[in-house]
C-alpha cells in the first residue's frame, strides 16, 4: 500500500515537472545555443511591436485586430526566448459589434508602459478612438478598457510621463477614416493620463520626405524628446527618429535603419529597450506576406544623440538589419523558450496561442481535461455568410515558422438529423483551403475544399478525397518556402494519404495566414454535433 502511494505520488511529480518545463518549437528557434541568435527572433505574425523592460524581465505586446482574445502579452529575460504568458484584452469592445467577424479592425498598434507600478496599454481602434487598459500584474487582471479619446481615425498611440509631471499622447492618423496622414500629433492628458484635454500640435508632417509616417513611440534622454516611427509604407518602409529639446519641437529628422544590402524588406516599427547592463537594442517588424508581420531583435547605439539600429557599415549613422548577432548581455544565461504552438488539451482552458476570429460564445468550445480532449460544438453560421471568411467560431493560431507541419488527431460526431454539420482544419486567409468532414446521407465524407478571395465572397469549391468511418482521423498541412500548403490525411498516424492538392497560404486582413479547427453548420438545432480533438501538434 505504501508503495503504491509512493508511487502515484512520483507520477503527480513527474507530470508537475513536465508541464513547468519551457516549450521548445520543434519549427523555428531563434537561440542558436552558442551565444548568438538568428532573426526573427518570433518567427510570427506579432505585428506593430511593443516592448518595456521592468527590473530584469522584457514585455512585449503587438496588434491583435479582430481576434479574441485581443493585445498578447509576451515574456522575455535575453529578449531572443519569448513566451506568450496573457493576453490583455479578454474580449473586443464593443463586445456586440465584435461578436461578429471584423476583419482588419480592432485593435491596431498598441504601446506598453509601465508607470509608478502599474502596466499601461494604450491601444487605437480605428473606428472608435483611442484606449486604455491598466493592470498591477502583467498577467491580468486588466481594467475594462477606458476611452481616452473618442474618434475615427486616431491610431497609434504612445503616452510620456514628463519630469514636470505633465503627461502627452503622440499619435497618427489613418487616412482611411479620418481622411489624413502622414502626420504625427501631440496632445496634452490629464494627470491619470485617461483622457486627453486638448487639441494637440502638428509635429510632424511626412508628405513630402516621410509618406505614412505612424507608429510613433515616444521616449526622453539626455535633455532631448525622441519619436521613433516607421515610414515608407509596410513592406518597404524605413525607421525614422524625431528628434527636439521641446516636446512641441520643432523636430530634426534621421533615417536611422532601412534594408540597406540585406533581404529584410522595410524594416521598421516597434521599441528601444535597454538592458540591465547597459546595452541598446530595438525590436521591429518585418512583412513576409503570407508569414505576416515577423519581429526581429536589432542592436542599436547612440551616437551624438542620435539612436543607430543594426549594423552601420558606411558609418553614415544609418543602420541595416542583422541576421546573426551576439545575444544581448543580461547578466545570465537563460533556458531557450518560444511561444506554444502544439497543443494536448489536457488543461482546464484553451491554450494561449489560440484566437477566435470574433467575440466568442461561451457554446463554441469545452475542454475536457479528464480524457484531455478539446470539444468544439458546432454553431449556427451567419446567414449571410457564403464561405468560412464570415464565421466567427474559427479557432486560429498564427504560423510558427517559415516551413512546419501541423497534425491533428480528431473525431467528428454529426448530428445525423441534420446533415450539414461540417468540421475541419483549415489554412485561413484572403483565400483559404482545407480538409472538411461532412455527413453525406448515412456517410462521413472527407473533403478537400478551396475558396479564392473568400474576403470577396465567392463560394468554396469542393472535391471528395473518401468515405471516413466516424472513428478518430489524422489530418495535416505540411507548409513549405513560400507558404505552399501541401494537405493529407491518415487513419492511423503513420501513412499519410495526399490530398492532391497544393495551395499557396495568403494573408487576412492585415495579418499573416492562420491555421486551426471549425465546427459549423447551416440551420439551427436543439442539440448540435460536436468535433473531438486529442492532440494538435507543430513539427518541421
């Protein structure tokens, strides 16, 4: 008896040990376990960066968009291991207009802050105007989201607590909505820095040399205000920096990184942070289409006051991008980590990689952690919708790396009455593929379906690949170089059966391609069929 006690006391041991280790990709990792790291160091789509160090840990947030949960929040202590630890923002607001699918909107570049112990986040919804969310602890709670300023249009916000105690708010417009940019503004906040109480001032305009100047983040030193913000457009933009001894300027201008000779297109947009040691470094973005907007880790000096990021090799004070450079010098050495992309389901929540692609309801998805499997029941689809672009309960994760495979283990169980209860994996973006199962009459059909520009409405086509019995199924997405998605399914997890389709991942709205798993139907019920899945797994 005694044994048997000790015994099961070493298993509860064991499975704590193993859920307290660090995930590893098995698909992209940026520590290359010799002092060195390769960039991206987050080879996934973490768009419009932003990052603070506090005491000797590194946060990062970035826009969320539509999704839901919204404003990830990552971890770092070297800057080059990343975990994704919360996310600040449980639900969209207005939480009725996001419970259905927004595609492009919502959250947009967000600043992280941290001031007199407490966590700030200031994020634009370019519909609505600009938010705040506060927090004590990095991981939540946060506040309800507080409208600092109401408007369409307003984007890009960073606040500055000045040494006078008076606190600003930069930021950009969208010319989609407001009409104008290419302008960079100031507006002066109240002493809680929760509502803006003034017009502002014009201190930058990039018509002319800087067009879409945006993104701009707001820092002091040496005497000086500095606005760092990216310019050029997305993909082929350059980091420019503001510089002036008065907050309301006039500001002098310098490139201080762009491509240069490197295949890192349009680097720019994100945050200076320093080390606990003394080191500069900045964190940015890179547009790989279909990949989405990838973060990589520059080093960054200042010379005569002016910052200068990557490597400068003309010594004209304008830097370009590193591919392979020494780790930053925290003072130690830490484990490698990376943000979890595979998944058991043998937690009580849904791991923190996944997103929905709306305001979730509470029906989608149970987790059943005593058989540790995932149940999503299936929804009635918007009746509007012509394809899966306009659904809702997408439950999404973004891509990890440049090529990797994802498997997952699952069981479909229609409702047999109804008959057009689907459920499946799918590669989602402006066009979108994937493997479906369907109750055909008395069968499980198998399916191979492929919508291009679902964003437009046009309807999916369908090819029956075989006639599954409702027993557990292996589907998978193999993603090569240039986002080449090659499908297949198993019934025992060793030999694969290729759909005979290849398909070419693009981009959402503003965001890379995602991949994951739906359950759907068309008409409503008093009891919906349900999608089982075991495991989800990312490999090369």
């Amino acid at each position: 008896m005694k044994r048997n006690i000790i015994l099961v006391f070493l298993f509860f041991v064991i499975v704590e040990i193993q859920a307290q280790q660090p995930y590893i990709s098995k698909a992209w990792v940026a520590d290359q376990k010799n002092g060195t790291y390769k960039n991206p160091v987050l080879h996934a789509d973490y768009s419009d960066p932003d990052a603070i160090r506090v005491g000797d840990d590194f946060y990062m947030t970035a826009s969320s968009f539509n999704a839901a949960p919204g404003l990830p929040i990552l971890h770092s202590k070297d800057l080059v291991n990343w975990n994704l630890i919360a996310y600040a923002l449980p639900q969209q607001i207005p939480i009725d207009h996001f419970s259905t699918v927004q595609h492009g909107n919502g959250v947009w570049a967000p600043s992280i802050r941290y001031h007199k112990g407490e966590f700030y986040i200031y994020y634009p919804d370019p519909d609505f105007g600009i938010y705040l969310t506060k927090a004590k602890d990095i991981k939540g709670p946060w506040s309800t989201p507080v409208l600092v300023e109401a408007g369409k249009g307003l984007i890009d916000p960073c606040p500055l607590w000045d040494k006078d105690g008076k606190v600003y708010l930069v930021h950009a417009y969208a010319g989609s909505r407001a009409g104008i940019k290419s302008i960079i503004v100031v507006k002066p906040m109240n002493s809680e820095g929760t509502k803006t109480t003034g017009a502002g001032k014009l201190l930058y305009d990039g018509h002319e040399t800087d067009p879409t100047i945006e993104g701009p983040k707001f820092y002091q030193r040496n005497g000086y205000y500095y606005i760092f913000a990216p310019a050029g457009g997305v993909s082929t933009g350059w980091q420019l920096v503001l510089r002036s001894s008065n907050i309301y300027g006039p500001y002098e201008r310098k490139v201080v990184m762009d491509q240069g000779t490197t295949t890192v297109n349009g680097p720019h947009q994100g945050a200076w942070v320093n080390t606990s040691t003394g080191e500069d470094w900045f964190l940015h973005f890179q547009d790989k289409d279909a990949y989405g907007r990838v973060v990589h880790l520059q080093p960054m000096q200042w010379k005569n006051d002016w910052p200068v990021i990557g490597v400068d090799k003309d010594g004209d004070g304008k830097g370009e991008p590193v591919l392979v450079y020494k780790k930053p010098n925290v003072g130690k050495t830490y484990a490698i980590h990376t943000p979890a992309e595979s998944d058991e389901f043998n937690e009580n929540t849904l791991a923190l990689q996944w997103q929905w692609q709306a305001n979730p309801k509470a029906t989608w998805h149970f987790m059943q952690p005593a058989n540790g499997t995932l149940r999503l029941f299936s929804d009635k689809q918007p009746d509007a919708a012509k394809n899966l672009w306009e659904l809702p309960n997408l439950l999404l994760q973004k891509f990890p790396a440049e090529n990797f495979t994802a498997t997952v283990k699952l069981k479909f169980s229609p409702n047999t009455k109804i008959e057009n209860e689907r459920a499946g994996l799918v590669v989602m973006g402006l066009s979108y593929a994937g493997l479906v199962l369907k109750q055909n009459t008395e069968a499980l059909v198998l399916t191979y379906v492929e919508t291009k520009a679902a964003d437009k409405g046009t309807a999916e086509t369908e090819k029956q690949i075989a006639v599954i019995s409702k027993d557990w199924l292996y589907l998978r997405v193999k993603v090569e170089k240039g986002a080449v998605c090659n499908f297949s399914y198993s019934t025992n997890n060793i030999n694969f059966i290729d759909a005979g389709v290849s398909f070419t991942a693009m981009p959402g709205k503003w965001v890379g391609a995602k991949l994951g798993l739906f359950c759907t139907r068309t008409t409503s019920t008093n009891d919906a069929g349900f999608l089982n899945i075991d495991w989800w797994r990312i490999t090369e």
